[in-house]
C-alpha cells in the first residue's frame, strides 16, 4: 500500500513537473485535476491556510485555498479524521481540492427572534456538528447544520477567534448561522425581529426595531451604579456607560448583576452616548424540560442580587424562590432587569422538578 502510494504521488509529480515546463502552467499555482485521496488525522499546528495531516503514509502538509471545497467538512480540529482529494500545485506543495467526513446535520427549525453574535475560540471538545466556543461568558454549545455560512472563514480551527451569528433551534441549541474571522471587520447587528405565541417558548422580548449602525463588541463586568436603561461596564481599559433603548436586544443578558460577565456590541447613538445594541450574557443554550403549563402561578417579589441568565432568584413576602429562566416566552415594561427591581412572575413546574418562569412583568 505504501509502496503504491509512493509510487502514484511520484508520477503524478514528474507529470505535473513537465506541465510547469509550459507557459500556461506558470499562470496558476493549484492544478485542478485530483491526483489522489489520503486520510489521516488533523495534526496540531493546523492552520486556515495549511492542514497538517498525520496518514499512515507519514505526515503530510498540504495547503487550503479559497477554492477548497469545505461544504462536508467545515472543522479541522486536531486528531478528527478526515479524507482529504488533493492536486499539485506549481508551487510544490499539494493542495486540498476537497475535504470530507462522515458527520451529517439534523434539520430544526430555527427562531429567527433569538438572534445574537458569540465572539470566541474552539474548543477541543468540538465536533463536525457541534462547537464548544470558549467565550469571556464562559463555554457555549453551538450546533454546525450544513446551511450554516461560512463565507467568512473556509474552516474552522482552534487557534483561531471567530465571530459567530447564532439562532435558537427547536432542539433547544444554539445553531450557527454564519461563522467569520474575529478579526474581520465588525458587521452589522440586524436581529429580526418576531411576535411571540403563548406555545412559543423562546426568550423575549424583541428588539422595537432593528440596528443598522456599525458596531463594536466590547466585554467586562457589571459596574455597581448600573440601572436598567444605563448599563455601567467595566473593561480593561475603563469603565464604559451603554444605554440601553427599544433597540436593544437583552434577550440573552436580561440579568444585570453586579460583576456579571457581559459582552455587548455596541455603538454611536445619535445622542453622542454609546447605545447597546445586543448584550449577552451567560446563558446555558441546553433543551428545557417538559413543564405542564396548565396550572401556573403568578408571584411578585423582587430581583435578587444572585440571579443570572440562568436563574431567577426571587425574594417574596412567603420567602425565597428559585425559577428557571429556560422556558420564559415574555417580558413587559422592561429591558433589563438589576437588583430589588419588583417584578411579577407567571411560573410552572417542570419535569425537573424546579419551578420555571414562564412571563415576567415589571411590577407596580
């Protein structure tokens, strides 16, 4: 078998020598005719731009082009194995003409009002369908589908920071909608927007209208003074004071703790202050129980200095509660919530065996 494959890759390398010989072959480094098809493992120092692949023909290096074909293998994260059809190029190096793998991806459908940027790396845990990104928040769970964009970035590896636009599914994940370079220039936030029905269970409220400004994501820590239209937040190079508007989308960071993790995108209003245009916090994106909402309960109390993205912590007159927030499908009069706010909220028992908020209203 090796002897073999020596043997092709060394006379389809004198057949594309000779072809370097003529003037047209000067004008392009990849030829495009596939010379064989190799698999192996991804190896560490993996790049967008050159996959090291560990056969067992030995190691090789072979580069990745714009023209690549990634479509069944958009993630290169060291030790997956992958098939990879490559060509030579007149620049002595191998090519990848296509990569492939054996993952597939469920169709869900997608809430469009769940919208939100993550900004982060990829961890090792990742697969072909499933990316843990390592954010400032924490670890996310993100689910790679075949639709998902990635014209920003050819593959995914895990050295590299990217910027990922991500929808609730109806399998409880996050799934990527388009995937690009961090460092690329910052797009725009366009979070649609969609009206809630009482069986829809995803996260609330929407955004009043949609932000086209350019946009900036910064990250830091809640500052103590913070209100619920004034975000104070504490970063590395000061402490930055965001409004919060109609057009913000709290939706994944409606809990303003002091010393929370937040990242916020945000921008230029035409009042010369910083605007939020998106705040996200550290919300778990895993499938929510079964809960029966045919008997619910409403309690009034006020937000308690514990409570996260996550969980409600509640103080009442009767004492406290501790609601889940993974089931919550509205929320009146408020676009953020900080502590002793009084709010109302309509709750059901889950599977689980935890109450769960269902509405939440600002109390008056």
């Amino acid at each position: 078998m090796k002897k073999r494959m020596i043997a092709k890759l060394s006379l389809v390398s004198c057949l594309v020598l000779g072809m370097m010989t003529s003037p047209q072959s000067r004008l392009t480094a990849q030829a495009e005719e596939v010379m064989a098809t190799v698999q192996g493992s991804v190896m560490t120092g993996t790049t967008t731009s050159l996959l090291k692949l560990s056969t067992r023909e030995g190691n090789m290096e072979i580069k990745l082009d714009s023209t690549t074909d990634t479509t069944a293998c958009k993630i290169l994260l060291v030790g997956k194995d992958i098939s990879v059809s490559v060509s030579h190029g007149s620049d002595g190096y191998l090519h990848a003409v296509k990569i492939t793998s054996g993952a597939q991806d469920a169709s869900v459908t997608l809430d469009s009002s769940t919208n939100v940027y993550v900004t982060g790396t990829i961890g090792d845990k990742s697969s072909e369908d499933l990316l843990y990104v390592n954010t400032a928040q924490g670890e996310m769970q993100i689910k790679l589908d075949t639709t998902t964009d990635m014209s920003g970035c050819a593959v995914l590896v895990n050295t590299q920071e990217y910027r990922i636009y991500c929808s609730r599914g109806s399998d409880g994940y996050m799934h990527a909608l388009s995937i690009s370079d961090a460092s690329a220039a910052i797009g725009q936030v366009n979070p649609a927007a969609a009206t809630v029905q009482a069986a829809d269970l995803s996260l609330t409220p929407t955004p009043a209208a949609v932000v086209t400004a350019e946009t900036t994501t910064v990250t830091g820590t809640v500052g103590k003074n913070t209100r619920d239209d004034l975000l104070y937040l504490s970063t590395d190079n000061g402490e930055m004071q965001i409004v919060i508007d109609k057009n913000t989308d709290t939706r994944n960071g409606m809990f303003l703790m002091p010393d929370a993790k937040l990242t916020v995108s945000v921008y230029k209003g035409s009042d010369s202050n910083m605007h939020a245009a998106v705040i996200v916090g550290s919300k778990n994106m895993t499938q929510p129980p079964e809960v029966d909402a045919s008997s619910p309960a409403a309690v009034t109390g006020t937000v308690d200095g514990r409570s996260n993205d996550n969980i409600l912590y509640l103080k009442t007159s009767a004492g406290d509660m501790e609601l889940k927030l993974d089931t919550v499908r509205s929320v009146t009069g408020c676009k953020a919530f900080v502590t002793d706010k009084k709010i109302k909220v309509t709750c059901v028992r889950g599977s689980d065996a935890y109450m769960h908020a269902l509405d939440i209203t600002v109390a008056d």
